[in-house]
C-alpha cells in the first residue's frame, strides 16, 4: 500500500500537501506502526508516535455501516439478547477507548488492539499489560470478529460477551481484582451517568451490560470488500491484479492453506474456526534461552548488555505455551492453535499466537518448510517446494485481502479517551470516508 511522504506536522503525520485540517482529515495516515522503533540505535532517532490528543477522527455512523452487506461476508448477525443500537455502540466504543476500565487508569482496550495497527498492535510481537507485566501471546486483530465463534488462540471463548471480563480481570492485563469493582468504578464516573440507562431500558452497568456494550462496538468492526472479494465474489475482473490471482490458484491448489483458511461459496472468513498443530508453539518450546548477553537499548543510541542472569532474576519464567492444551489437558491437543482468519492480514503483523514471524514473506516461507515437524503436526501441512515467484504470489493474494477499514479507524479517533482529564476535540463531520 503507497503510504504519503510523512511530514513533521502538529497534528502527525498527515498526507502531505493538505492545509487544512478538514481537508486533511479525509486523508490521514490512519495506519502503519507509529513506532517499531526502526533506527533506535541512532542518536537522532525520532519518534513516529503520534500524540493521542493529535489524532482527528470522523464519527461514522457504525450501526448502519455494519448492517449492510458487505461483498465478501455473510450479513452480521448478534445474538438476540444483544441487538445493535447506536447507544450501546456509542457506549462500547467509549468502555473500548478508557484506560479507567484498568486497575490503575493506565490500559484501555484500544491499547492493545489499536485501531490504527489493524486493532492488534504492530509493535508488540506478544502483548504488554499493566505495569509492563507480559501476556504471552500475539493480541489478535478485532476486524470481523463478530463471526468468530471460536475466540482465542486456544479457542476457550464463544462469545465476545463471554471474552470480555477476562481481560479486564486478568493481573497482567488490566489487572481489576473482581467484576464488581469495575461495575462500582464505572457506577462512580460522572461522565457515564445515564448512558448505561439509556442504552439499556434503565439498567445501570453489570455483570451483563459491561460486555454487551463492548460486543456491540466491537461487532461493528466489520472489513470486507477487498480486491479479493470483488474479483471472486463480485466477479470484477480486473480488481485483483495477475500475481495475487496465481497466488490465489495456489493457496487454493497446490499450498492447501484453503483447507484451514476456508473459502465457501457465497462468503470467506478465511479460518475454519477450529485448532490445529503448524509447529508455531512447538519450536517455541524448543527454543534454548540465549546463554550470553542480551542488548537493551535504554534510549535512542545508547544501549546496555545485560546478562542473562539478571533477566532472568526480574521476569517472569516463560512457560511454554501448549495452546489447545490448557483448555482440555489432551496430550494430543499440545501446541494446537485456532486458525486466524486471514482477512487484513497485511494490516496485523507480527503473526501466528506468539508474533514469532514478523512478515507475511516469514509466514509463506514457514509453510513451504513445511511448518515445524514435531510427532502432532497437522497432516495437512507438509513441505510445498515453492519457487520464489510462488511465494511472492502468495503474498500478493494475502495482500489483496485487505477490506474496507479506514471509516472504522476514523471513527475510533473520533472517540472519546476516558483518560483522567482529558478532553477530546471531535470536529463534527457528517461524512464518512472510506
Ligand atoms: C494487554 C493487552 C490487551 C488488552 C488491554 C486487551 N486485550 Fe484483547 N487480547 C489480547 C491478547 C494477547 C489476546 C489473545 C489472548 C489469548 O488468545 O489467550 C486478546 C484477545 C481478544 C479477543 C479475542 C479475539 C479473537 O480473535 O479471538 C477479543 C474479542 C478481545 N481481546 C477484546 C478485548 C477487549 C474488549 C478488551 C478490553 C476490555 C481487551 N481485549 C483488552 C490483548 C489485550
Ligand atoms: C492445518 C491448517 C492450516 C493450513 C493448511 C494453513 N494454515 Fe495458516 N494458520 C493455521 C493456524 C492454526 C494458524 C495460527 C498458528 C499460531 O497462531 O501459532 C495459522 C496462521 C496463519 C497466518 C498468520 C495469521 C495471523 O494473523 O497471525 C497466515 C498469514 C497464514 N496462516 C497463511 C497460510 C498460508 C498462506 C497457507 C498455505 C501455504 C496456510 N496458512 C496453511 C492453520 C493452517
């Protein structure tokens, strides 16, 4: 995807050439890492972060937008206790974006699946909580989760409003020691009197409403239309360019990937919603540490080499991560993981449960080695003798997978922040732009 030049601008990196605010929101840089730390070790690194206050967002008109059909996806449905409102999307995406919602008014949601990095992050191969404290896997992206019914890694949720208090109540994630301190905590900010009431026929925040707020937002998040979609199910010649359609004969010929990554005759989510062994956590767990030193760099240019003693002697001990395993305690289930699905996957790196490939050249590669061999592999992945053309092709069909998301990202910076203090500038706009 071209990206603008960026240029040094209050307001971030906007596409350069615009002078107007308003007219450069239509147009803003609403994705890319804002910082992979590229070049730290030079003393006149800058930081490509941009200042949360900076970010000028679109409010977009999200119940409407994730009704439509979209080309690519079956229609959305909810469960019926859960039907969409505007106010409880209003209302979700607000909980999503309040770093109030953790132990220590430091994490949000929208820290970890950040809307600007495909909701996952681009930065972190495994997720940082509270306090720094590790997660240990790869936070998925949020597009399209509303027809996941198999969430997680590990796949031990079905529902979102099932997912949602475990990362509030997780100690490293946002750390709130039981389900009724954050509804008394929620219950005691001013600034959600009435929204709660209103979205639910007069009930305040609970047990039930917190997470269906939250499933609500989240089920708008819906991305489809890609070039994919348009050339397969729209019959466009022409939207998907030569490469990606041979990667596309291989993917669903001779690589097999179609066999997990499931395309069905009228829709693709690109996973089958089940668990399978690639290898990913098995060479994992065969990893030996590094016996030597390890470099940290404490500031841009300046770095120490710190042995591995004394990691060792502050972090947590890595446990291996046995996937399926943990949920049923079946041997044959180690190192078993939820096939994602692939849909914007050009938009989510670093990939697979633990982010160990950092590119979707690393992950083509990886399958035509036929994955890491251990006594569970999946039959069904097996070396492919891939010539370097095939590869690229399979990367260019990844990335003609890429749907619809930028209205989605825009109306993110359009809400709210929940951060002690802090107010948001919302420009009203009408318009959304996709
Ligand atoms: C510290 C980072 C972090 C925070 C904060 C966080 N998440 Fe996540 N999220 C993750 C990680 C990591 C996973 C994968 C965990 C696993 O598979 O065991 C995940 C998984 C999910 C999933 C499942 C997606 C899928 O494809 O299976 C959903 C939905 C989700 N998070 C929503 C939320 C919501 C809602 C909040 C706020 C209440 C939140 N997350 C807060 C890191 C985070
Ligand atoms: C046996 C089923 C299976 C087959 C066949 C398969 N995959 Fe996967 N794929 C998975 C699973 C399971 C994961 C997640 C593994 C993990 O998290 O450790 C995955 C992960 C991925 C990811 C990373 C997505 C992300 O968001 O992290 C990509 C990209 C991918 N596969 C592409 C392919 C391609 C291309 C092929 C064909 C060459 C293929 N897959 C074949 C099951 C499969």
């Amino acid at each position: 995807m071209a990206t603008p030049a960026p240029v040094h601008h209050p307001w971030g990196r906007v596409a350069a050439g615009c002078l107007f605010l308003w007219a450069c929101s239509a147009v803003a840089v609403v994705d890319g890492p804002g910082d992979d730390r590229r070049g730290y070790e030079r003393p006149d690194f800058e930081t490509r972060s941009r200042a949360l206050e900076a970010r000028v967002g679109i409010h977009g008109d999200l119940v409407a937008r994730a009704l439509e059909q979209h080309l690519g996806l079956p229609l959305l449905g909810f469960p019926a206790s859960a039907p969409l409102s505007e106010e409880r999307v209003a209302l979700g995406r607000k909980l999503f974006f309040d770093r109030r919602l953790s132990l220590n008014g430091t994490q949000s949601c929208g820290m970890c699946h950040i809307p600007e990095q495909g909701f996952t992050n681009n930065e972190l191969a495994i997720a940082v909580g509270i306090e720094g404290r590790s997660v240990g896997r790869n936070a998925p992206t949020l597009y399209n989760v509303a027809f996941l019914g198999t969430l997680f890694h590990d796949g031990r949720e079905e529902s979102l409003e099932q997912q949602a208090w475990q990362p509030m109540l997780h100690p490293n994630e946002m750390a709130n020691p039981s389900i009724g301190f954050v509804i008394d905590k929620i219950a005691s900010l001013p600034d959600y009197a009435d929204l709660f009431e209103t979205a639910f026929d007069g009930r305040g925040p609970d047990l039930e409403t917190v997470p269906k707020a939250l499933a609500s937002y989240q089920r708008t998040l819906v991305s489809a239309n890609s070039a994919f979609d348009r050339w397969y199910f729209g019959a466009e010649t022409g939207a998907m360019d030569e490469a990606a359609i041979r990667g596309f004969r291989l993917f669903t010929g001779r690589a097999g990937c179609v066999a997990c990554h499931a395309i069905e005759q009228d829709h693709a989510l690109f996973t089958d919603q089940r668990l399978h062994n690639t290898g990913v956590g098995y060479a994992r767990s065969q990893r030996r540490e590094e016996p030597g030193p390890s470099r940290v760099w404490l500031y841009p240019g300046v770095s120490i080499d710190v042995s591995a003693h004394l990691i060792r002697s502050v972090g947590e001990e890595r446990v291996p991560d046995l996937g399926r395993y943990r949920v049923t305690s079946d041997p044959d289930d180690r190192w078993r993981f939820r096939t994602p699905s692939l849909r914007n996957v050009a938009l989510t790196a670093p990939y697979m449960h633990d982010g160990s490939l950092a590119t979707l050249e690393a992950v083509v590669a990886f399958y035509d080695g036929g994955g890491t061999p251990n006594p569970l592999l999946s039959p069904l992945v097996r070396p492919l003798e891939l010539s370097d053309s095939e590869r690229a092709e399979l990367v260019a069909f990844l990335r003609a997978l890429t749907g619809e998301y930028r209205s989605l990202v825009l109306d993110a910076f359009a809400a709210p922040l929940g951060d002690v203090g802090v107010e948001r500038r919302v420009p009203a706009r009408p318009t959304e732009a996709e």
